[in-house]
C-alpha cells in the first residue's frame, strides 16, 4: 500500500483519544508482515520490534500516536440534538456549520447554529456548551436510542490531494503514522526498531509513558504534527512558534515544557546536512509533543521530536506537503540507521 | 419525482449571485419535464410556462377571447442563486475574500472551500491551531476581511491560477438525517426549487384554468434583480414567492422560528395581498395540510417585495418552507415539507378562476 493510501485511509478513520481501535487495526494491518514482534497493550498502544539488522548496536524507540482530538456526546436535548464536549483542544470557533460522524456507526450529524438573521446585536463566539450536534432525532428518547452517552464523534472531513498537497482531519498524527509505517515496511536497521504507535497523546500523552516504560529504549523520537503558522504576517504578529510547509521535517529543540536530547538534536541535522535531506528547526515554545511523556520513564530517555510541519491542526481538515511526509521518513530513518552508543554518550 | 435526490442535485449545482448559468440549465431541464415551454430572458432568470386549459393549444395571438377577456396567470417566484465568496485580493499565495449575499463569518473557519481560478482549486479556510492562541482571540469572531483561503500553493503559481473576482464555493456534499432530514448548502432556495418542480408535476394530473408561468430568478440575495425585472415582464395576475424560513432549533426558539416537517408557512403582513392568504389556507384545507401563519411586519426578505409593486401592483403570497441553520453549509431540511409545499401550491392553482380574480379588489 502507497504512503498517500496509507494517509488517506489513517487520515478518514476516527479515533478520538481512548477510543483508538479503528486507527488500531488499520496500523497494525499494515505493519503486521514487517515487523518481528507485534502486541497491543492494555492501554490500546501498538507495540512492534522490528530487529536490527546483525546484533543491535541501540535500541531504538519510535512513536507515533494515534489519537485525534474530536467530541464526546453527553447526552441528548428535549428537542433531539445532542450535547457535546471537545475530547483535547478545540477552538470553539471552527465548530458552526461543520458535519461530524457520530459513534461506532458513524451517523451523520451537522453543527448547526441560530442564523445571523436572528441575531441581536452583535455576532460573537458559539460555544461549545451553546452548540449542539444535530442527527435529525425528533426528540430526547429517539436520540439516546441512536446514541449513547460516551460515544465518541469526529469531523466528517474527506481526504484529497492535489499538486503534493494533502488536507484531511486528524492529520496530527496519523501523518506521523504513515511516516512510522513507512520506516518498518524499509530495509532492517543496525539498531533495533521498538515502535509504538501510541494512544492518548492529546489528552496528556499517557499512551507513550506507559509504552516507554515497556520498551525501555536507549533513545527516543516522537514523530508527530507541528503547527505551520506560515501565513502572511500581520503587523501585530508576534513570532509564535512555526514551521513553514515544503521544508522539511521541523526538528525540535524544545517544546513548551520539554528538551530535546541536544546529542539527538546535532546527530539528526548532521545527518540532514550530509545526506542533503530538507530539515528546519522548530522555533521554541508553545504546544509538546509525545517526547514528553517518553524523556521522563523509568531511569529518563534520550528523546527528540520530529514533527511533520501542518496548518490548521485541530480544525476539521488540516493540510501538508507530502514531500515533507517523505522528507520526514528519510531523515528519521536515516537518522537512527547511524545512531550510535557513542552520540548518546553524556561526557 | 425522488424529491431527496432532486435536491441533492440541485444542492451541488453552482450558483451564486450573479453566476447562475449552471443551476440555471439544471433548474429549465427539471421545470422543463413538466412544462409546455421554457425559456431565458435578459438578466438571466429562468421560465418555465405551462399553459392553463383556457388556452391550451390555441394561438394566443388569434385567440378570439383574448379581446374581451384578460389571459389570467400566476407567476411563482423562486430564487436560484445562493450567497458565496469571491477572490478580493491574492497575497503571498493566500486569498482574502469578499461575500456576495449574507455570508456567517462564524462558519467559516475550518471550512474547506473549491476556488474557482483558472482550473478548481480545493482550499481551506485558515484557522489559527488552539495550541498558539492567545486568551483574548478566543473570544472574537473572525471578521471575514481577517481570513485567509489557502490552496496550499506556493505564491507564484497559486497568482497564476487565481485572480480577483474569481468565485468560491463552500464543499459540501448533502447528508441524510435521520427522519426524512437533509442537511447541506444552498438549501435557500433549491428547496423552494424543488418545492415547485413538485408542484408542476402535479399540475401535470389536474386541470388548471390559468397559465402558470414558474421564474426562478436571479440575484435574491444580493439585490432582488431577477423578481424586479421578471414581475415587469410577465405582467402576472397574481404571484406566489416560495422561499425558506428560520426553523426551530438549539438554542434558536424565537418567535420567528417554526418547527420543521409540519409543513410550510402560509405568510400574512404588508408584503402579501391578504386574498392570497385566504386562498392558501381554504387550499393547504382541502388537502388536509398542516400549515401555519407567519407574520412579517414589513420587508419580507423575499422576492415578494420587489413583485408586490411591479407595474401597477401585483398581488403576492409568500409560502416559505423552515430550514435549519440558514445560510451556513448544513442548512437542514425536512423532505416531506418540499412535498407539502407543492401539493399547496398545484392545489391553490387549481382553485384559481375568475371569481377569485374579482375578489382581489376590496371594493
């Protein structure tokens, strides 16, 4: 299966954070044959060694998660519609006038919202509390029989591409997805490959704790979305953290709370610059990664981020480069392929 | 007639203010199954005629009666243009956009759009990610001269590609609701659309004694053009508007509002000849129809307003069918309401004779 397969399919399937199995199934399907060892732990997380090749020189742990931010239904108004919550972070203002697909049988579902024709005074923000999804239930008990309370729902957004663009939801992370699937369906590697393709991440990154407890790595990389903010600046703007799409994967020093091993951060540019891969620096700050629930497990993990530069994260499509996909799994493979003991080494 | 599918149709067909071409060849094509004759005038609204049984088959010109009796029609007034976006202005590759019609700003964050440059182009409403949003943004509506469409080109093609005045369509393709409910764009107004493509079809089973001269006009939302320019053309005897209004819904329970799926609303006010009520209700009675009375107490919003005073004054109703969420990508609507709306309105026309004419004029 193509890597823009892989995408499409990961990109249209739903998975909110704890209810993951779709995205799940998908992943494992498509890694299954590739990979010497494959479990799913009691979180949801996809646990798969892909042994090096010759005896291993590292232990190596790649993650990716498979999580999406989207709604959860908390029951049901007098009137049929239902009451829902944003499950991670949502800007309330990308909500009215958006079409999602509710629970396990993905009823279609519409946020309406009060027309401006009847608006009195001035326009502000709907929120989320005064927002309802919409699924045609006439009443209150029609819909708890369509719809329980608990169940998930996500943007009903369709993936498309055009001139090595792609837009989709849930971009953040199956695009990391398609890149870790990418990386186990290569060629063996002189390190052991331990990937976890984790759950949970938007809501604290508590898939990947728990996974780098299990896998115990010598060294780590989170391989997620970053926000690309590269729109034509305003004069107000401020220099928010940002990558620009088209250049290349976006190596993280930092992110709001958490360091990038500086080892891991020079081995990885060193090995952008000799073998001519496209990379960029994230600027510092503002938004984490997975990186922050690995670096601190059992006895601490040497971990950097590398992140997939993508516009418009959490809204209900989101937009990439596919070149930067295929950058992204060249410098992560190439990367760890030349990781040694020695890089990791503190002096 | 698979009233849904029509719709479906109808919904995707392109046509916003001022570019109608294209709903226009599809709305002739749908009226014309049912029509004796079709045809375009100069601003561009569409007519489908089919002659009353008086004057079926004569030569209206030689038509002796017509020296010593008035050739009594009925217009019915539907919009086909739908409000939209065009380019305003193309910077560093990203689009800043103007609105034709009364466009919500609050839906279009998010949105994804196709850009209608020199090929289609998908593009996306940009938002700013939550993770770098400050406090106080949260709490603004983006005005609609702070957004950006992004086709995801570098700069110089996406300038080759795309020019000022170029237009912009939301992407949305219909979804079915539980219950008989449909949701999507452009349901103001291809449901009154389709509400009088159901009305023809059934006038094609009955006698009717006046000529029905069906217009879908241009320029609704922008202006009120097609109804000005076609109420001075066709010179009706009376005229009926079908339109949408604002359905019940969360947190929109207002007065203005009317529950969907019990049919539409028969509208009384300044705007509407009260004759033409009493015609609508004594009709929507003999079908054992579920109507209600909505009051407007000047402006209709509608196409009414203009035909109401063409020429020396022309009788009008206005029937109006509820949608959710108006003027968003899921307006909702309930398909039996398309159904009742134009078994009303064959079954008005069928009532229509001389003696109703006469009754018009309060003496």
């Amino acid at each position: 299966m193509s890597l823009i397969t892989n995408l499409r399919n990961l990109s249209n399937a739903p998975g909110i954070s704890g209810d993951e199995s779709a995205v799940r199934r998908m992943v494992i399907d498509s890694i299954k044959d590739h990979v010497d060892e494959l479990r799913v732990d009691t979180m949801g997380n996809v646990l798969a060694v892909k042994h090096a090749q010759g005896k291993a020189r590292l232990r190596v742990m790649l993650d990716a998660h498979l999580d999406e931010i989207g709604f959860m239904i908390f029951g049901a108004n007098d009137d049929g519609s239902l009451k829902f919550r944003a499950v991670g972070g949502v800007d309330d203002r990308i909500l009215p006038g958006k079409a999602v697909l509710v629970g396990p049988d993905r009823l279609p579902g519409v946020i309406g919202v009060k027309p401006i024709h009847l608006l009195k005074g001035e326009m502000s923000v709907m929120k989320i509390e005064d927002l309802a999804i919409d699924i045609g239930a006439a009443n209150d008990s029609e819909a708890n029989n369509l719809v329980t309370i608990g169940q998930t729902a996500v943007f009903a957004t369709e993936f498309r591409t055009w001139n090595g663009i792609a837009s989709g939801k849930a971009l953040d992370d199956r695009a990391g997805c398609a890149v870790l699937i990418e990386v186990l369906r290569g060629p063996r590697s002189p390190v052991e490959i331990l990937a976890a393709f984790t759950v949970q991440e938007e809501v604290g990154l508590r898939g990947a704790q728990v996974a780098a407890h299990t896998f115990d790595p010598d060294a780590a990389v989170a391989i997620d979305a970053t926000p690309a903010n590269d729109l034509p600046p305003t004069i107000d703007q401020d220099v928010s953290p940002n990558t620009r799409l088209g250049h290349g994967p976006a190596i993280y020093v930092m992110t709001r709370h958490d360091l990038s091993d500086p080892h891991l951060v020079q081995h990885f540019m060193t090995t952008g610059d000799a073998l001519k891969i496209p990379y960029q620096m994230r600027q510092p700050g503002g938004g984490g990664t997975n990186a922050g629930g690995i670096i601190p497990a059992r006895s601490g993990v040497p971990t950097i981020s590398v992140s997939v530069p993508t516009r418009y994260l959490h809204s209900p499509a989101s937009l990439i480069y596919l070149k930067d996909v295929r950058t992204t799994v060249k410098l992560v493979r190439e990367s760890v392929a030349r990781l040694t003991p020695e890089i990791l080494h503190r002096r | 007639m698979d009233t849904a599918a029509l719709l479906k149709q109808l919904s995707q067909t392109p046509g916003i203010s001022g570019h109608e071409a294209e709903i226009r060849s599809a709305v002739l094509r749908e009226w014309g199954r049912w029509a004796d004759e079709t045809r375009v005038d100069k601003v561009g609204n569409a007519l489908a005629v089919r002659r009353g049984m008086d004057y079926r088959g004569t030569d209206r010109a030689a038509d002796p009666r017509r020296t010593d009796r008035r050739h009594r029609s009925i217009m019915l007034a539907t919009h086909m243009d739908e409000i939209g976006l065009m380019v305003a202005g193309v910077k560093h590759g990203f689009i800043h956009l103007v609105a034709l019609g009364g466009v919500d700003a609050r839906i279009l964050p998010g949105q994804e759009v196709i850009v209608h440059g020199r090929r289609d182009l998908p593009g996306l409403v940009a938002s700013t990610p939550p993770h770098l949003l400050k406090a106080a943004e949260r709490h603004k509506v983006v005005p609609l001269d702070q957004l950006w469409i992004d086709v995801g080109l570098p700069a110089r093609q996406a300038e080759q590609l795309v020019r000022v005045g170029d237009l912009i369509s939301l992407r949305r393709s219909v979804i079915e609701l539980k219950n008989g409910l449909l949701a999507g764009k452009a349901f103001d107004n291809r449901a009154s659309i389709t509400a009088v493509a159901v009305c023809l079809e059934q006038l094609q089973q009955t006698q009717h004694h006046w000529d029905v001269l069906a217009v879908a006009t241009v320029q609704e939302e922008t202006s009120f053009l097609g109804a000005t320019s076609s109420a001075f053309a066709l010179q009706p005897d009376v005229a009926i508007v079908i339109d949408v209004t604002f359905a019940t819904q969360h947190n929109a329970t207002d007065v203005e509002t009317f529950v969907l799926d019990k049919g539409p609303t028969i509208n009384v006010g300044p705007n509407i000849h009260p004759k033409m009520v009493q015609g609508l209700r004594a009709a929507a009675k003999r079908l054992e129809l579920d109507t209600r009375l909505e009051p407007l107490t000047g402006h209709s919003g509608t196409d009414g307003w203009a035909i109401q005073v063409a020429r020396e004054g022309i009788p009008t109703g206005i029937v109006a069918i509820p949608i959710r969420s108006m003027h968003t990508p899921v307006e909702t609507v309930a398909i039996a309401d398309l159904e009742r709306t134009g078994r009303l309105l064959a079954e008005f026309i069928r009532g229509l004779d001389e003696e109703f004419y006469q009754s018009l004029i309060d003496r």
